[in-house]
C-alpha cells in the first residue's frame, strides 16, 4: 500500500501527536507498504537519511502560497497514493481526496480553535463544555467549517474515548472512529550512565518535571504557586516556545532561580534522563494534551499530576496510575506534593500491557489503512 502523510511537524522540530511519526513510517514500510510524508516546518533545507521520502515545506511563506502548495503536493502524490494520512484537519487533504479519489485518514488530536481560544484567554471551558457550548459567531462558522471537513474523511483515529466522543458530538459516526491508544517506540540507543541534576542531589529534595511547549496555557505559574513555600521541592522545566521569558521572570520574582531549573527542547534520551532522576511529572495544563513524558513516566513508576483538563482523565485514573487537580486551584497540587513528601501517596508499579504497546499500535494502524482501502 502507498500511504501519503501530512503533519504540521517532523523531525528535528517536531513534538505532540507527531513526535514518532518517523517511527511509525518505518514500521509500516519495514510491513511492505511505500509510505511517504509531507510535512509543513519551520526548517526546510534539512537532507533527510530516512527510508522513505519527505517533502518539506516552509511555513515561513506567505500563507496563501504555503497552502496552494500543500494542496498542490497532496493532488500530485496523492494521485499515486491509496490513502492520505494527516496529523488534524486539513481543507486541502478533502479537496485533494475528492480529485484523486484517494480516501483521507485523520489522526484527529486537537480542536485548535478551542485552544486558540484558550491560549487568548477568552475562555475557560474545558474541551467538552466549551465544544457544546454557545459561541461568538465569527468562531461558531470557523469551528463550523472544521467539524464539515472533519466529516468528509473516510476515516478517524483518536488516542482516548474524550477525543471519540468529541468527534460524534460532531456528527461523526462511531463506526468511523477508531481509538488507538498513543505508546512509545522502543530506544534503540543503549542507555547510557549519566547524571542530569547533580546539583539536587540531597536526599530530601523533591523533584517535579514539567515538558512541553511553553506557552500561557501551559499554566505553569499555578505549578510555581503550588511549590513556592516548599523549600525542598524542585522543579525542571523541558522544552520551549514563546511564554518561556515570562516564566523564567516569574520564578525570578519569588526567588526561586535555584529551584528551577530550564533545561530547553532535549532529546528523546535526555528526557528519559531526566524524568528517572526525578519523582514526580507535573502537568497543570489548561490544554490537557496527550503527552508522550506520561508514558515514559508510567514506564519509569513516578508520581504523575495532571490538571482535569482536556485528555488528561483519560490518562490518568485518579489514586490508581496518578492523582488529578484542578487546573485554577495551586492549593490542591500543593497538597498532592504535600502528601508526596509525607508519603501518603502510594504509586503503584506499572504493568507492561498491550495498552500502550508499540507493536498494537503499528498493528491497529494497519488495520485502519487496510480497512479504508478495500
């Protein structure tokens, strides 16, 4: 089978839902099939070593020209594809699939409206309530355009039942929709002895990790709040993007520099690095992401706090592989590391299962592939 991706991010400045799409590339190739990959980034000069192709785009071109070449690209290799695959929603893979007649796949991860109206702070709903709510007009017609497209696609894939009920409350039908729980790829690379916070290494400090793209909605000023009076308690912030400045003046603000330390992107190993040389992975996310630092955590049986946000309940089964919090409320993360430190939290060890198996997930993606084009 000839399979044509389509991401808005790929290796080296992809994170979220695409971060292993490589991975899952080359498992299905090493399956038989010739899979492709068209990916809009910031970096378009990279010469790629994979063995498969990829197209990269620059998205620093004008958007009207940005876009009538992702429309141009899908028409032209998707005429020689059996089936488009897109990381979200994209007008141009239904105009590309009603020319070709090539049937469209989407890996649906995100209503980046809501987030949009999140990050601008013009609203607090949660991903349901906010989905099922009233709206201004303007946006009412723009999430309207997207809940149309998303129902021309042959086919949905989504990681947790939250995101599958999102997709019927917009007119999808279940049987459309397949839930293929995220799982991580096995490292190939042996991992290495190495000391990531040698300067916490004093038995009672406490160690938090938070990872991600840091923006307003990450709402890491609740996670400062909630540690501020805690003297023992440390944090390590991975990743970046436009709200780390801030951040890093806020914890200048409460004199907190030595506390926190800002580690930048890292890689794959690095991250594992760190989160095993730390206690607890913190998520106080006003978004609720599927975040691939939960499966490593789980692998690892840390200590796992998570905002009721978005995908997080999905997740994250409350006193059972991790404890919720609400994401307005730093008192009550506060206490969940209260607890920690006191040892009135009992994390339980993590069993290897087919939930997040790498193998099933490569192996229900087939399933869906090969479903839609026959």
């Amino acid at each position: 089978m000839r399979i044509l991706f389509l991401t808005s991010a790929f290796p080296p400045e992809s994170e979220g839902a695409a971060t292993h799409l490589p991975e899952l590339c080359e498992s299905l190739q090493q399956s038989g099939h010739r899979v492709s990959v068209l990916a809009v980034v910031n970096r378009h000069e990279i010469k790629d070593t994979y063995p498969f192709r990829v197209k990269r785009i620059s998205r620093s071109q004008v958007s009207l020209v940005r876009s009538l070449r992702v429309l141009w690209n899908l028409i032209n290799h998707g005429k020689k594809a059996q089936v488009i695959y897109t990381y979200g929603v994209w007008w141009q893979a239904a105009v590309a699939s009603f020319i070709t007649g090539t049937p469209w796949v989407i890996k649906f991860v995100r209503d980046n409206i809501w987030e949009e109206q999140v990050e601008k702070g013009l609203t607090q709903d949660d991903l349901v309530p906010w989905n099922t709510g009233k709206k201004p007009f303007i946006t009412s017609i723009r999430h309207g355009f997207t809940k149309c497209l998303a129902q021309l696609a042959k086919h949905s894939v989504v990681s947790c039942n939250t995101l599958c009920q999102l997709l019927i409350e917009w007119g999808i039908a279940r049987e459309k929709i397949e839930i293929i729980p995220n799982a991580l790829p096995k490292n190939p690379k042996e991992e290495e002895e190495a000391t990531y916070l040698a300067q916490w290494t004093e038995q009672e400090h406490i160690r938090l990790i938070t990872t991600g793209h840091i923006s307003k909605a990450k709402n890491l000023e609740l996670t400062l709040e909630a540690i501020e009076t805690k003297e023992n308690v440390r944090l390590v912030v991975v990743g970046d993007g436009p709200y780390l400045d801030k951040i890093k003046a806020v914890t200048l603000e409460k004199n907190m520099g030595d506390r926190v330390l800002f580690t930048g992107k890292v890689s794959r190993q690095d991250l594992a690095g760190y989160v095993k040389e730390c206690d607890i992975l913190v998520m106080s996310s006003l978004l609720g992401h599927f975040n691939y630092v939960v499966l490593e955590a789980l692998k690892q049986s840390k200590a796992i706090f998570a905002s009721r946000r978005g995908v997080h309940p999905d997740m994250i089964e409350h006193d059972e592989n991790g404890w919720l919090f609400s994401a307005d409320n730093s008192q009550e993360l506060f206490q969940l590391v209260d607890d920690f430190e006191n040892k009135n939290l009992m994390i339980n060890q993590h069993d290897e299962d087919n939930t997040f198996s790498w193998e099933s997930y490569v192996d229900q993606t087939n399933e869906v592939l090969n479903s839609v084009t026959h």
